[in-house]
C-alpha cells in the first residue's frame, strides 16, 4: 500500500476524496489514503506547499494565485483533475433580499434580472452591504464579482468583500457581522435553515459548469511520482462515478455528516447532492438538477480554458499584472495530460482538445472522441457572454476591463 | 518589537505569552480572532503576529495583509527557507508567524523557535488532561460494571475485578471494553446497574 494525505476542507465538494477512501475505491488501487480536515484555506494551502500532504482538495483559483505568487511562498502547483464543478449558493439576510423579487425560483432562474435588482437593493440598504466570501482567490469570490459587475456593481467599492472560513459564516450572520455570503454547502443551506438568509443565486445558474475545486499538486512531487498519481486519479473517478449515482446520494450524505468529516446535519447536505434546494426557511425545495457535479459529462477533466478564464479574472479584477509569461504559467495549472494518461485505460470520458470556448455549449452536446463519444452539458455564462480562451484581451475589453484602472 | 498573538483558546496564549515574556519580550498583545479583530490589528501595527495553524481565521488574517492601507510596512508570512527542518517544525507544531518587512531573520529565529516549543508543550499538557478524563471515564465504566457482577454472581470486589481482567486477557481486549460490554448486555437484560 502507498500511504497519502490529502488534506481538506469540510465542505461537500469533499465528497470523491471521501468516498475514495471509505467506500475502498483508494485501498483498491493500493492506495492507503489518509485525509486530514483543515479549517482554512491558508493552512491547507501551507501544508501542501511544505509538503506535509501530497495533494489538496484546493480552491481552482487559489492554486493557480499560489503557483502565480499571489499567496504567501510562490510555488508551482498542478491540477490533473476536478473534484467538482458547481456547487455555491450566494445567500443575502432577508432584510436586504426584501428588495429582490420575492419570488425565490424567478430569482434563482434570471440571475441578470437578479443582479440589477441587487444593484438597487445595494442603495435602498442602510450601509454597504458587507458579503462573506471564502478566499479572495475562490470560484465563489471571482463569480460574484462577475454577477456583480454584469450589473454595473463595483465590487471593489459598492460592497464589501469580508473573507471569512465557511464554517464561521452562519455565525457572523447571527452576529450581523455580514449581510450575506457565498460559500460551498451545506453553509448556505445552514443559515437559510436558521431563517438568517435566502437563496439569491446558485452557481449553477451563474456559470452552468463552474470550475470548482480541483486536487492540486505540488508539480514537483506529480513530476516524481507518475505511478502513484495515476493510481489515485482511477480510485478518485471510481469514486466520482458513485459520488453522482443518485441511488448512493443517502449513503453518502450520511458519510460527510460524520464528526470526522463535515460534522453537519445528513438531511442539509443531502440537498445539495440531490439538487433540491430550499430558497427560503419553510419554503419547497427547487429542483436544481446540476447544482452540485462529481463525474459525468467530464467534469474532472481540467480544461485549460477554464484555468485561463480564472486568470482573465484576477487581471480583471487587478490581482495580477497581465503578462503573456504569467498567461502561459496559469493555462499550466490545469494538466489534462497527466488526467490523458492516467486514466488512459479506464471508462473515464476523455475529451481529446484541452480547450474550449467556455459559454459555448447551449444543450446537451455529443462530442467524438477517441473511443465513442461524450456528451458534454451546457456551460453558459447567465448574461450570454462566451470565453475564448485565445481572445482574453477582447473578452476583457467587452466586460470594460482597462489596463491600470484600480 | 511588538508581538501579537491571535488565539481564542486563553490558555495557549497565555502559555505562549509567559515564554516570551520570560525571554525578555514585554511588548505583546493577545487579540481573540473575533468580531472587528482585523482593525484592532492594524491599529496595533504588530512587527510579529503569532497565529495556531488551526485557527479557522488566517484567511481572514491574510486578507487584511493584502488591502491593508493602515499597515506601514508590509507583513508576509516568516518562512526561513534555508531551514526545512523548522518549517517542518513549525506545521508539525501548528504555528504560524505573520512578520513585517525588514524584520531580520536572525530576531524572528528565536521567537519563532520559541513560539514551537511553547506550542508544543501546550499540546502536551491537553493531551495529558485528555488522559486523565478518559481514564476517570474508564474508572467510572469498570466500577459500574464491577458493581453488576458482585451482586449478580455474589463475587467479592477482588473477585470481580479478577474474572474482568482474565476475559479481558483471554479475548485480547482492554478491560474497559469488557466492562462496557458487560454493562450493555445487563441493561439489554433488563438489569439495574
């Protein structure tokens, strides 16, 4: 058996690593895979960098602002493969979502009309709306800004962006320390359950296939260790395919409830697997159907254009200096080559490009590959704009992006 | 130098804050991560922050280092990168060091080395009272359990005691373990114990 730690986070984008290692698809592979829970992203971050844990259940931005030197030490740091995509609900204290259609699935289902209604609530509200994010190089902060943006909002200076731990939001919202946040589950649903919060937008709805979490790599150790990545990456998509296989969602809601895991209520966290998500205390679940994705339509599969949208956004937002170096360093986080050949000999969907224009897919899309075809779901952008990753200044200039402007 | 010590759990700090003292530091703060705690920092203008790795609050911590206005010099985390064996150190210890720009390697060494030792021994003394009030809880067990047999089986205490331990050694299990099963099946049995 080959020992590794994997360190992660509490959340229920864990769920391929856990089930990797509790539903013996890791031991299968000769794999004794021990996890290690972190309650910040800076801890998990410096443990993989000084080598404490193989690999990390990372923030897809942070490990590409980790392998730009946007975060503490500099180092290289590679993504073969996806954990999920999908998965945040942004959710705002019910007196400011007072201003926003009431109605919670008109809300959920026109994110555009959405935002501008946030833009005016933003004036009617007594103070500047404070909103908890979990990192500043999170999925969760670079499409909020975005959604924010779509309507004229100034992240940077209409609102204030708090970085707080997930598991500390529902708190600071009873304190009023926040008027509300976006986090990975079960948080949003913790504090909607609680009455301190409603369902403004899921990130399903935001980017339909959003990148999410990804297992990073120090790129040295993956360089040293081919036979040992490979291995983890086949017990990680057996472990995805069960993860999405509806018959499993209870079994699996029970696992991350554990103390050791989420330590969070099994019927909370079972609406995010299940996609049916409660907007409002006491209201009905929404059927969200792609709310939360582990395996199918090649969700692991690390696009290079999505780490290259990732970029786009910290140059837009002004937290790196474009270059065309930096550009080229950051497509390089994400390596479908590494996820090409290690899972090679499986039934794992194996798309044979390693970019695509994001927003592009409309429907259900069946793509040729190697061996049969793959069906790939809609990737749209709600406000209809689509990212090529060989136009990025265009694509800035459109969203009125302008070199220098802080 | 100015040395802040994030922390929630008063007795850690407190530990961590007499070793400094006693080293010859006397210009320290202890800031409990909650609420406003980010502008209590700044207006502190620490040259060290002192934080636990585990502490659920470093992202907020390093946020605040990145858009500080307030902050003259800028702080970044202390990593002394000719040093492996401290870094290691320093993670297995839970520690983390915040240090101003320009601070030199050689004076943060010592607070840092300390802030190690001091983490440590910290851990030590919770797992050492964590022993304790397992082994009050596994007395406790054993006692119930011993009361059982002595008025099930009419056996003398010594006695009880004795016929626990030899399960305990025949099946290869801790003694707790038989006295818990023991319990368990008295009370499915209907047995006041």
């Amino acid at each position: 058996m080959t020992p590794i730690r994997i360190a992660f986070l509490g959340l229920t984008d864990a769920a391929v690593l856990i089930a990797a290692r509790e539903k013996g698809f890791a031991e299968a592979q000769g794999i004794a895979l021990e996890l290690l829970r972190d309650t910040s992203w800076a801890t998990l971050r410096d443990r993989l960098v000084y080598g404490q844990v193989q690999a990390g259940h990372m923030l897809a931005p942070l490990a590409v602002a980790v392998t730009l030197g946007l975060s503490q030490q500099s180092c290289a740091l590679s993504a073969p493969y996806k954990l999920n995509v999908n998965g945040n609900l942004l959710v705002m204290a019910p007196d400011f979502a007072a201003a926003l259609e009431p109605n919670t699935a008109v809300r959920l289902t026109d994110p555009l009309a959405t935002a501008h209604d946030f833009a005016n609530a933003i004036g009617l509200h007594h103070r500047k709306p404070v909103i908890g994010v979990v990192h500043r190089f999170s999925s969760h902060a670079l499409i909020l800004r975005y959604f924010l943006g779509s309507a004229g909002i100034d992240p940077d200076r209409d609102v204030v962006l708090r970085v707080l731990p997930p598991s500390l939001m529902v708190e600071a919202m009873r304190a009023g320390e926040i008027d509300g946040f976006t986090a990975g589950e079960p948080w949003g649903s913790g504090a909607i359950e609680a009455g301190l919060a409603e369902a403004v937008a899921a990130g399903e709805r935001l980017w339909q296939r959003g990148v999410e979490k990804v297992l990073a790599f120090r790129t040295d150790w993956m360089e040293r260790n081919p036979e040992t990545v490979d291995r983890l990456l086949q017990a990680l998509a057996k472990a995805a395919v069960w993860c999405d296989d509806p018959a499993n969602r209870g079994d699996l809601a029970q696992l991350l409830a554990r103390p050791d895991y989420l330590d969070q209520p099994a019927d909370l966290i079972e609406r995010a697997l299940a996609g049916r998500i409660v907007a409002r205390q006491g209201e009905p679940p929404l059927d969200l159907p792609n709310f939360l994705l582990f395996a199918r339509e090649a969700t692991s599969f690390p696009w290079q254009s999505q780490a290259l949208w990732i970029y786009s956004q910290l140059v837009r937002w002004h937290m790196v200096e474009p270059s065309a170096e930096r550009q080229a360093r950051a497509a390089a986080v994400f390596r479908p080559d590494i996820y090409r050949r290690a899972l090679a000999g499986s039934d794992a969907p194996m798309p044979g490009a390693s970019m695509k224009v994001e927003g592009a897919v409309a429907g259900p899309l069946a793509i040729g590959v190697p061996r049969g075809a793959i069906t790939l779901g809609p990737d749209g952008f709600f406000d209809g704009r689509a990212f090529d990753p060989d136009r990025i200044e265009a694509y800035l200039a459109d969203l009125g992006w302008a070199r220098g402007q802080a | 130098m100015r040395i802040v010590i994030i922390d929630d759990s008063g007795a850690r700090a407190v530990v961590l804050e007499e070793g400094l003292r006693d080293a010859g530091y006397n210009d320290i703060h202890v800031v409990p991560p909650r609420g406003a705690f980010v502008a209590r920092l700044e207006r502190m203008a620490p040259d060290v922050v002192l934080m636990d790795l585990g502490n659920p609050s470093r992202d907020t911590l390093e946020e605040m280092l990145i858009v500080s206005r307030a902050l003259a010099k800028p702080i970044a985390m202390f990593v002394d990168q000719s040093d492996e064996s401290m870094i290691g150190a320093a993670i297995d210890a839970g520690v983390s060091a915040y240090v101003v720009d320009g601070l030199r390697k050689e004076r943060v060494k010592p607070i840092l080395d300390l802030a190690i030792r001091r983490f440590n021994a910290f851990a030590r003394m919770q797992a050492e009272r964590d022993d304790a009030l397992t082994q009050l809880a596994d007395r406790k067990t054993i006692d119930r359990a011993k009361a059982i047999l002595m008025r099930t089986r009419g056996l003398s205490e010594p006695d009880a005691y004795t016929l626990m331990r030899t399960t305990a050694m025949n099946q290869g299990k801790k003694i707790v373990e038989v006295a818990a099963a023991l319990i368990t099946a008295s009370d499915l049995m209907g047995g006041v114990s």
